[in-house]
C-alpha cells in the first residue's frame, strides 16, 4: 500500500503566495501597459507641432489650445468617469478608452487643417478621461497589499515610458516616410494592439473580482463615508487639497513637455535635433526615479516629506536650466534630469491619495484628483505658448519651477491632515 505524502501547511502558504504572486504581475503588467498607452496618446500632437506651424500656419498660443482641448475634455471626463466606474466596473471602460485612441489617431492622419487637428486632440482627451479611475480601481482591488506600492510604481514608470516613447515614435515614423501622417497610422496601429492584450488577458484586469485594498487592516480613510451619498467623498479636505497638488504639478509638466524644447532653441540657438528629445530624457530619468520611489513608499511615514525633498530637486534643476549660467547642452541636461525628483515623488503621491479615499470611493476619488492634472494641463499650456510667442524663453523654466513648488505646499498640507486623522 502506497502512502500519499501530503504538503505541510508552509509549503501550501508558499505555492499560494506564487499563485498570488503571479496573478498580481499580470494584473500590475497589463494595467502599466494601458497607462502607458495613454501617456503615448498625451503627446498625440505636441511632438509634431514645428511640422504643422510649417504645414498650416499656426502659431504656440493656437497649438497650446490643441493640449487645452484635450485636457479641457479628459478632465471633466476624468471626474465623471469616476462614478461610472463605480457603477459599471472599470474593464468596460477601459476597453472604451482605447477605442477612442485609435479614433484620435485615424482623425490625426486624416486632418486637413487646424479643425482636424482640434477632432484629433478632442477624442484623444476623451479617451484619456477614464484612465486614473480605472487603473487604479483595478489596481487597489486586485493587488496584494504588499505589493501596491511597487504597482503604483510600475504605473507611473509606464507613464512616463509613455511619454518618453511617444516624441521618439512620432518624429521618427514622420521622418521615416516623408510626412506626419503615417506616424498616426502608427499611432493608431498601438493602440489597437494594446486593445487586443487587454481583451486576450481580461481575466486579469477583472475588477468584480478581488477585494478593495481600502478593508484591510490599517487602511486610511473616513468609513463613514462609504454608505453615505456618493457625493459625500467631496467634503473631504484632503481630496480638495490632492486636486490641488495634481494642478500645480502638472502646470509645470504641462511647461516641459510642449516648450522646453523651443524654449531652449530661443534661448541658445541650438538645433531641433539637440532639443527635440529633451521631453524623451526628462521622462525617462523620471521612470529611474519612480524605481526608486517605489520602494521608499512602504519605507516612509510622511510621504509628504518625500515629495516635498524631490519636487525641490526638480525646481532647482529647472531654475538652473532657465538662468543661462549653463551652457546649451548642459542645461538641456539639467531640465532632463529634474525628471528624477518628479519620478520620486509619483508612487508617494499615489499612495498619499490612496490613504485620503475613503472605502469603496477609489474611482470618484482618484477621478476627481486626477482631474486637476488635468486642469493643470489646460489652463497652463496656452499660458505658456504665449510667453514663448513673445520671445520668454527663460519663464518657462521659472513658471515651471514656481509651479512645483506650489505642488510642494498643497503636498504638505494633506500630509498634516491625515497625520491628525
């Protein structure tokens, strides 16, 4: 008679921890990847702005509307989708999402004009609205506790991948073939690749199943609030005051990403081709410095210090790119590196917002504080084109600077907030 050997319980705890393990990399993978592919879809069209002031006449101040329509559109989206993705589940919605890419970018290739060009912005922001509820409600649902802040982490990396990409990808097809129009084939072509991973893995990005991270011990937060009206969430201070911080902080990025590059062109006479990446550097030392910030968050108490430490490595940085004390080149370095200090601050920021929702609020809180970077976006980009229409270079690095710093002030006071919780 043969006996069965049966696994001790520490063996079975550890091959359901490799299961768990497993399940939350793919959830983390897939979610990282559609973020990615809309921060991709951010830069739909600023990258390519010198080729359409050639091809239709159009001045920065015009083109800044282009980003103020985006952000306009995906920032209302943004708050609204909140509670659709509480009532209908987040994977709908982000199916949704990328179908309104591949619009975004088939109207690009198609537009004749300055109104084509608005279309193409417009859809690209509608498909851009529901991206914060939904990632993080699929992420705050399906992660492991222990592993959030290195998804936070990997989310913003993917961002910041995204944007770092999408400058690369569209000035190199556009070159590649001779016209601007088949880098949005291409642009189109991503986003239907990505729609399909998503559909082919839908089981991992299944929000009606896990439990909301919120539940578990020592999660942050006002339960009184859950089974209170949906709209109670907007008394909170702190959710007022993380709006706050995503306006400023993105006012400043919304500086870097559409003028750096011609602002640095004013002010030191160098080439495109020595400032045109200047974007694909700031982002890609962000991911290096969200790498790192994913693993301070579980590490540190008062994230807002984290932020605050990081955002004012950024600040100098730009201050220093906007003096002229620098050379050309080592000021495009300088405004490429403050990318880190912005990276730092990404998964404690996410992680201070995560402990300021209340249960079961995830998508409306996320949607409504992630709708003033939205607002940050709009209202600064055409601010910003206009003191470059009027030679100011340098205040775009010092606008930018301003800007975060006032992102340090609204950090810290939601920090206090709920250190008195």
């Amino acid at each position: 008679m043969h006996s069965t050997t049966l696994p001790s319980n520490a063996a079975a705890a550890a091959d359901d921890d490799r299961a768990r393990a497993r399940r939350d990399v793919s959830t983390i993978g897939l979610i990282g990847l559609a973020h990615g592919t809309s921060h991709f879809h951010h830069l739909l069209l600023p990258p390519l702005f010198p080729l359409f002031i050639r091809d239709f006449g159009l001045s920065y101040s015009e083109l800044g509307l282009l980003v103020t329509v985006f952000f306009v559109i995906s920032g209302i989206g943004q708050a609204l989708s909140g509670f659709l993705v509480d009532k209908v589940g987040a994977r709908p919605v982000l199916y949704a999402a990328m179908g309104s890419f591949i619009a975004a970018s088939l109207a690009g290739a198609m537009a004749q004009g300055y109104g084509g060009l608005m279309l193409a912005a417009a859809l690209a922001g509608l498909g851009n609205a529901p991206f914060h509820p939904v990632d993080f409600t699929i992420l705050n649902k399906r992660v492991s506790p222990q592993r959030l802040g290195h998804a936070f982490s990997v989310h913003g990396i993917s961002g910041n991948l995204g944007w770092a990409v999408s400058p690369v990808f569209l000035i190199g097809l556009s070159s590649a073939f001779g016209t601007w129009r088949a880098a949005y084939l291409g642009s189109a072509l991503v986003a239907a690749v990505v729609l399909g991973l998503l559909f082919l893995n839908r089981a991992a990005i299944d929000d009606r199943q896990g439990a909301w991270s919120h539940q578990g011990a020592g999660a942050k937060g006002d339960p009184a609030l859950a089974d209170e009206h949906p709209m109670a969430f907007l008394r909170l201070p702190s959710v007022w005051m993380c709006f706050s911080f995503f306006f400023w902080t993105t006012a400043a990025l919304s500086a870097i990403q559409s003028f750096a590059s011609p602002a640095l062109g004013q002010m030191y006479g160098l080439p495109t081709s020595a400032t045109a990446y200047v974007v694909t550097g700031y982002m890609l030392c962000g991911a290096v410095g969200m790498v790192i910030g994913g693993f301070l968050v579980p590490r540190v108490a008062r994230l807002e210090r984290t932020i605050a430490v990081a955002m004012a490595l950024s600040a100098v940085l730009l201050l220093l790119a906007g003096t002229g004390w620098l050379s050309g080149m080592a000021s495009v370095a300088a405004a490429a590196l403050a990318g880190i200090g912005t990276g730092l601050a990404g998964p404690s920021r996410d992680m201070l917002i995560k402990r300021a929702a209340p249960p079961g609020a995830t998508g409306r809180v996320y949607g409504t504080v992630y709708s003033g970077l939205d607002a940050g976006f709009a209202l600064a980009a055409p601010v910003f084109g206009a003191l470059l229409d009027r030679g100011m270079a340098p205040a775009i690095f010092y606008g930018a600077a301003a800007a975060m710093t006032l992102g340090i002030l609204s950090a810290a006071v939601v920090g206090r907030g709920l250190k008195r919780a």
